[in-house]
C-alpha cells in the first residue's frame, strides 16, 4: 500500500466522521468488523450514550459496564483515535521507537485509545484516556513501547492517560451490571408497556417492602408477587432488575448477585423512586 493510498484510507475513515462526535452522535475509529483476526466481539447499546458501543475484547466489556454504572461518567468513547497520524509518527520516532504499522503493508497505522470518558468528580467536567490490557500483557516489550507512544501523546494534551487491567476490574461487579444492564427501560417489557407511571411506582413499593421483609430468595419473593398481583411470571423479577440498573436501590456490587439467595438493600433512591421513568 502507497502512502497515498494510506492516507486516503485515514482521510475516508475522517471524512465517515470515525472519531469525531460525542454522545450519541460519536463513531468509533475501529468497529469489529475492521479487526478481522477477532473472533468473538462484544457489542452493547449504551445507557449513557443510547448508542452501540464496539469493543474488541471481554476485558474492555468489562470495564464499559463499570463507566455505565459509575455515577461520575457521563460520555464514554471507545476505540478513540490518535490523529493526526503524523503526530504519533514523529512522537515515536522522537523516543527511538518503532511505530505501529499495518502487518501486511508494513505502514503505520492510527493508533486509539480503548476509552476516553468524560467525567465530574466534583471540579467540572473533564477528559480521562484509559488503555485495557490483560496484566501479563504488560511484561511484552513491545506492548509497553506502544503504551509510551500513547502516554505522551495524551500528556501533550494534559489529558489523564493510565492502564487498567482486569485487577482493577471486579469480575463481580462487572458480572453483576451485564445482569441487569438492558433492564434500565421497562417500557420493553410487555407486560410493562401498557402501565402508567404511577402504577410502576406502586408495585415497585410493594415489591421492596416484600424483599425488605422477607427472608427469602429473590427468586421466591418475585414469583409469589407475579402471583398476588396477578402480573405475567417473570414481571416482578424485571421490576428487581429495573430497580437496580436505574440505582433505585443499591445492593452490594463486590459480591455475586444471586436471585436464588436473599439479598440486602443497601439504600433506596425515594426521590428516583418517586420519578420512576420508563421510554
């Protein structure tokens, strides 16, 4: 491939609009379908974003499900690129190291970023870049040569750069969110679609006195409310998950959530409680 040709590819992917946007609006430089040596890859439509997210490994699944449930990001961006290519180019060369490049053409590459978050702790709205990768990853020195390319582009920027592996990653809580992730709009549901908001709340309110004061399974609780209420089997178990994916109530997030247990309510959110939403 030409360096021409190259740069055509990079300027057709800016001109799709790859890497650019945010929210909603924003296209990820690389989708599954560009990494042909991926097998299984996850893809998830986002609460935060009510976009398709791309990710190119269950780790970086993982940690996506962490962003959504943190209560301090409000953008995620995946697979963001590191343009211009050039600036890579010379930062690399600049270190005495070897620039990514394509395996079969032998020419450099857009380098990403697995996630750029937008997030709040409190000071405003900032960016902060994260790279994924297995720990054992990290003992290659070729790995770690790429991070130092990515480390200095995004410290020119005075952007935030650090690797997270799956040590910083609870599989639990990780677990606990893929349970209950598409369960934030109830209005899915059908046995849901046709209730008003207020009825939503009623049921939610019976249903968390029953857990609260009962001592038994999940499981058991939401199958007897079915019942009682005369609502379709399995309606009181997406109430629960409801509850959870929209922080109504909090449980414990470093342990396995299991149904066929009882569970503890940490909290209860009564003002989310009160403006239950759902479409």
């Amino acid at each position: 491939m030409s360096k021409r040709t190259r740069t055509s590819q990079v300027e057709k992917w800016i001109k799709e609009g790859r890497g650019s946007g945010v929210g909603s609006d924003y296209k990820p430089w690389l989708k599954i379908q560009d990494v042909s040596s991926l097998g299984r890859s996850p893809r998830l439509k986002g609460i935060k974003t009510n976009r398709q997210h791309d990710f190119l490994s269950d780790l970086e699944r993982n940690y996506f499900y962490l962003t959504e449930y943190s209560d301090f990001v409000f953008d995620i961006r995946e697979q963001f690129p590191l343009l211009p290519l050039e600036e890579t180019i010379v930062i690399a060369d600049e270190l005495g190291l070897k620039h990514p490049t394509d395996p079969k053409t032998n020419d450099p590459v857009v380098m990403t970023t697995d996630f750029l978050l937008t997030v709040d702790k409190g000071e405003g709205l900032e960016e902060l870049a994260r790279t994924i990768k297995m720990k054992d990853e990290l003992l290659k020195k070729r790995v770690i040569e790429k991070f130092e390319i990515e480390r200095v582009y995004w410290e020119r920027r005075n952007i935030d750069w650090g690797i997270v592996t799956e040590l910083e990653i609870p599989k639990a809580m990780a677990q606990n969110i893929s349970g209950f992730h598409k369960y934030h709009d109830i209005q899915q549901y059908d046995a849901f679609q046709n209730i008003n908001q207020q009825h939503i709340e009623d049921l939610a309110i019976a249903l968390l006195q029953r857990i609260i004061s009962k001592n038994q399974s999940i499981r058991e609780i939401t199958n007897i409310f079915d019942k009682d209420t005369h609502m379709p089997l399995g309606s009181g178990m997406t109430l629960f998950y409801f509850l959870l994916a929209q922080k109504i109530i909090r449980v414990d997030m470093l342990e396995r959530l299991d149904v066929e247990q009882s569970i503890v309510i940490q909290s209860i959110d009564e003002d989310k409680l009160k403006k239950v939403k759902y479409g």
